[in-house]
C-alpha cells in the first residue's frame, strides 16, 4: 500500500500539435509544470498523444492513408529518446510520476504504447497496446504479455490499458491480481461521439469497482480547426467530435471529482488511498472473493522476439529488436512484477522466444 495517507493526482484533456511532435511535446512539459505546481504527484496524459493519435485511419480509406501514415513514421517517439529524456527530467526535477501515451516507433513498425516515468526519473514501465483495434490494425504492431504487469512507484502500485483493452477481462484480471492500487487508462477522445463518452464511463468505474482501485483516465481533445483540417468531408467531422471523458475514479465506483467532457483542461484530485482496504475488505476479486482452484488465469509474460541466435554451447540468445542488444531471460522477466504475482497468476517460465 502506498505510504501516503491522500495522494495528488492529475489528468490532462489538451489537444495535441497535428503539425510536429516537438509542438506536441511542448504542451506535455507546460502541463506538467502546471500540474506540479498545483501539488499532483501522478499526471496521466491521453492515449498515444505524442505525436498524436492517427485519427486519418478512422476516417479516411487505407488507399489514402498512406502520406499520414509516413508523417507519423516520421514523427513518432524512439525509446529511448530526446522526448524521454525531456519528459524523464521534468519527473526527476518536480518529483512526480508521470504516464504518457506515445506512438512509439521501433525500426519499421509503430506501436501503441505506454510509458510510466518514476519520481525520480526512471522509466519504469514501457508497455505495448496487445490488440489494436479496427483502424489502429493498419497502423500498429501488437503487444505481448511482457508489459501487463504492475509497478512499484512513488505514487503507489500502477498498472496501465489502452483503450478498448479494457474490454479484454484477461488482460485486466492480470493488472488486479498484482494488486494495483492506482490503475491508469488512456483513450484517444474526440471520437465517435456521446456514446464513446459513455462507453469509457461505464468501463472505467467497473474496473475501479472490481478491482477494488483508482483509476485515472485520460482523453485527448481536438479542436475544430483541428477536426477541419483531418477531413474535409462535413459527415465525417460528426465522428471526431465528443468521446471524452477525463475522469478519476474512486475504488468504490464514484467520480472523485466531476469528470472532464469537452474542451481542453487538468482534472485534479486527493486519492484517499484507504478507500482501497475499504473496498476490498467487502470484495477482493483476487483474494478472499476469488476461487483460483475453480478458475484462474494463465499468463505468458514473456516478451516475443524475432529471433533467437543458437550459441556454440547450445543455449539460444534472443536478439532484442527494441534496442539491439541481448535481453534478461524469462526468470528476470517475470521478476519485473516485483515479485508480488501470486499463486492465482501462474507465470510459464522458459527459455525466451
């Protein structure tokens, strides 16, 4: 549990720089300072916000998509980077943990992916959207079960899920059984309209209530020159239009403070982190309400590769894509959970694919 008896959280609806990334990620480091100067110690940003989410794809045909997609190639975040190192320096300097969304980019594919920074400057967690939805199939590659683990931060236990992940009750079963105290989301906003709004609502105060958490959420914004300049087609701006819905929520299912539907702003809050024991004192999804001798889940935690190199000796070496170099075996891997993956989450061990 964390040490702290009320916790200081923030989540950003800003609209993002369509022309550049460094525009972009200007507007994260000034929201971050605003938000360190009104006390947060955890700032959560939207889904893949730098550069920007590729709202194109969900309203232009793939046979038009093609020069969006290069500028996004184009624009997308290395990791490590200049924009990691940037967002990394100001969580070391304020003292806060920060997660950002970025459209990652690694050699010849792009990734959904998610980035918790510690309070001491340290990226924690690097984890990749497992399943794409629609559009985003054309855009991204997929995940692998090696970033649905929990971390230990300064503000607490934190897991993370991108958008419609969080309608795969595997992926969020695996987040609960490590006991996550603060669960962030990140969707896209400005999407699809009201019932997307709706939708997110609905998703993240259940998990809060199951999981027996807080969740922080985040949407992005776009403003109508914005829209306009995505499509010109009228019809289409109908459908990135609403779909926000910055909230936190508390354990027992209720928004902390009013959520955040439209337009651009920082919500900010005071976790009252004993609403966890008073929550899961009545229902603890993992622990005394679970049966793991009926029903449990069976985690692959393994990061995927595309290759392995057979050694001399015969054990095999897999060749890291991300940065070119040799990686940790499974043991290790598995150990980035901290340790605390109990017997209801049975982890394969093995030699690295």
């Amino acid at each position: 549990m964390a040490q702290q008896a009320l916790l200081r959280v923030a989540a950003v609806q800003i609209a993002p720089d369509l022309d550049t990334s460094g525009g972009t990620l200007s507007k994260v480091l000034a929201a971050l300072a605003e938000a360190a100067d009104k006390g947060a110690r955890l700032v959560v940003f939207p889904e893949t916000f730098i550069p920007w989410y590729p709202y194109f794809s969900f309203v232009l045909p793939p046979v038009l998509t093609g020069a969006e997609h290069i500028r996004l190639y184009d624009n997308a975040v290395a990791v490590p980077g200049p924009v990691t190192e940037a967002v990394s320096a100001v969580a070391k300097r304020r003292e806060m943990v920060v997660v950002l969304g970025i459209n990652e980019r690694d050699h010849g594919s792009l990734y959904n992916t998610q980035l918790v920074f510690d309070a001491d400057g340290r990226l924690v967690l690097m984890r990749r959207k497992i399943t794409p939805t629609f559009h985003e199939r054309m855009i991204w590659g997929q995940g692998d079960g090696s970033g649905l683990k929990v971390v230990n931060t300064a503000a607490g236990r934190i897991g993370a899920l991108a958008c419609w992940e969080h309608y795969n009750p595997l992926a969020r079963y695996a987040l609960m059984a490590q006991h996550e105290e603060i669960h962030v989301a990140q969707f896209p906003g400005s999407m699809v309209g009201p019932i997307f709004a709706e939708q997110i609502e609905v998703t993240i105060r259940h998990h809060a209530l199951e999981s027996g958490c807080f969740v922080v959420n985040a949407t992005g914004w776009l403003t109508e020159e914005q829209i306009g300049k995505i499509t010109p087609d009228d019809k289409l701006r109908k459908a990135l239009r609403g779909g926000c819905m910055t909230a936190i929520v508390s354990p027992e299912g209720a928004h902390v403070v009013p959520p955040l539907t439209q337009g651009e702003g920082i919500l900010i809050a005071d976790l009252d982190m004993g609403l966890i024991v008073k929550r899961k004192r009545m229902m603890d999804s993992v622990g005394h309400y679970a049966r793991p001798e009926l029903l449990r889940l069976v985690l692959d935690n393994r990061p995927t590769r595309p290759m392995e190199i057979e050694t001399e000796a015969g054990s095999s070496l897999a060749f890291e894509s991300l940065n070119g170099s040799a990686s940790h075996d499974a043991d290790d891997a598995a150990s980035h959970a901290d340790g605390t993956v109990d017997q209801r989450v049975t982890v394969l061990r093995g030699s690295a694919r």
